[in-house]
C-alpha cells in the first residue's frame, strides 16, 4: 500500500531546516513528504493532506495590521535529560545555518501560494495542519485576524523567544488536539512575532497561555483542521509532539482510503 502524502509547503528560498524537520516527523509516522514552494507549485490531486509550515511573518497588508518589531529574549530549557541537551543545541545549530528571512521581513509570492493552497484544501476537505505561520495563515483564510504586536501580552516578563520549549501552554479539554496530545498542558518552543487576534469563522481555540495569548486552534465544521502557535518540527524527542504529525498522516490515510472506495 502506498504511503498517504502530505505537501509541505515553505518559502522559494530558504527553510530547509524547517523543510528537513517538518519531512522527518512526516516520514517516521509512516507518511511521504512532497515539498511545496511558489516555484514548485502544487497539484491538489496528488496530495492526501498539507501542512502548512512556518517561516517569515505574513505581509501585514494580507491582515490589514501595520508590522511592528518585537524584542527577542532567548531562554534556555530546564529539561534534564542528557539526550535533550544535545538535539536541542544540535536543532538550534541547523535552524540557524539554514536560515535567510529575518523577522520582520515578508514573501508575498509565500503568502499568495499559501492562501491559495488552504482555500483550496479547505474546500476539498483536506486534512491540514498549521504550525506556527501557518496556523495564522489558517485563521486568516476563516475570515481571522493577528496581532502585529504580541509584547502587549508580556507586560511583566520580556517576550520569549526560543527553539527550545520556554512557554507553558494549556489545552482545552475534550479538543481533539488534547486527545492527540494527551495532555491538557505543555511547554512549547515560541518563535512566532504574530499572534492569532480575532478568531475565524468555525475555528475554535484549543490552547492559550496564562495571559490570554492563542497557542492553538482546530475547526468546528471541518473534520482535522488544526494549527499550533509552537513548532513541533523542532521537538521530535517529545513523544506528544510527535503525535502531531501522527495524527495529520492519519487523517490523510483515511482520507487516501475514503477517495479510493
């Protein structure tokens, strides 16, 4: 039986890390990794589910907010496990050789594929999966909007920014990211400079830190849309972030076998 494949989508230039991880934790829960770029296009047949990944911010004339700058303030993890203390250095190492955009900085032939590619998923009734931009991205397709200025949120505490999981997140129980996660809090990286402000049409909140800010949404209407704020590309040792990706490639294998009967 053919692997169910899911398209990955990411900038024209740039974003192998996110691309390499986002593939790996596709790969090893059984799936098939098909990249998705402006230049490489995307056909819509060929695809049992899509991840939508992170990179740049989106252009703030798609959410009608102006971009302001966010101060960076890097925490390092509490975890003690020896393996941890070497992939997370090893993690942060690649991301940073492979890395081109600066925050702050747009793709707007980025933005155009990717609204595209959701509107369509969507209205195919595709599996998708949001990290990060992309569930941005998610909520503004629904008819959402974001914050351009998420330090309003940390009035108290310098705004963490981190590949390494600095941010305590809590998860709505009875949501199906909690059934997929199996646990109602976590802590997750935080790389994001937008946040989710209003909230789509038939979107629902799954997670939110202690002040307020969205961590994650999923669908009311549709049957697996979910977006997280974290990466979990960047956490495969954590075993509920890898029930993430197992997850899309689960609802892309039933939605592979459902086309075929």
């Amino acid at each position: 039986m053919k692997r169910p494949v899911i398209g990955i989508s990411g900038p024209a230039r740039g974003g192998y890390a996110a691309w390499w991880f986002t593939e790996l934790g596709v790969r090893l829960q059984g799936g098939r990794a098909l990249r998705i770029t402006p230049r490489r296009g995307f056909d819509l047949a060929q695809l049992d589910a899509i991840i939508i990944g992170g990179g740049a911010d989106i252009e703030p004339e798609q959410n009608k907010e102006e971009l302001r700058h966010v101060r960076e303030a890097i925490h390092q993890t509490r975890e003690s496990s020896w393996l941890k203390w070497i992939l997370y250095p090893l993690i942060f190492l690649v991301r940073r050789l492979f890395s081109i955009k600066k925050p702050g900085t747009f793709d707007r032939q980025r933005d155009e594929m990717e609204y595209d590619l959701a509107r369509k998923a969507l209205n195919s009734e595709l599996p998708v999966f949001g990290i990060c931009r992309g569930a941005q991205l998610l909520n503004l397709v629904t008819g959402g909007t974001l914050h351009n200025n998420i330090p309003e949120f940390y009035e108290e505490a310098p705004l963490p920014r981190s590949i390494f999981p600095v941010e305590e997140v809590r998860v709505e129980e009875g949501s199906q990211l909690a059934r997929i996660l199996r646990f109602t809090s976590c802590r997750v990286n935080a790389l994001h400079h937008q946040a989710l402000d209003s909230i789509g049409e038939g979107i629902q909140i799954t997670a939110r830190e202690d002040n307020g800010l969205v961590q994650a949404i999923e669908s009311t209407v549709h049957e697996f849309l979910i977006g997280v704020q974290w990466h979990p590309e960047y956490l495969p040792m954590e075993p509920a972030q890898r029930r993430l990706f197992r997850a899309i490639v689960n609802a892309a294998e039933l939605k592979k076998n459902g086309a075929r009967s």
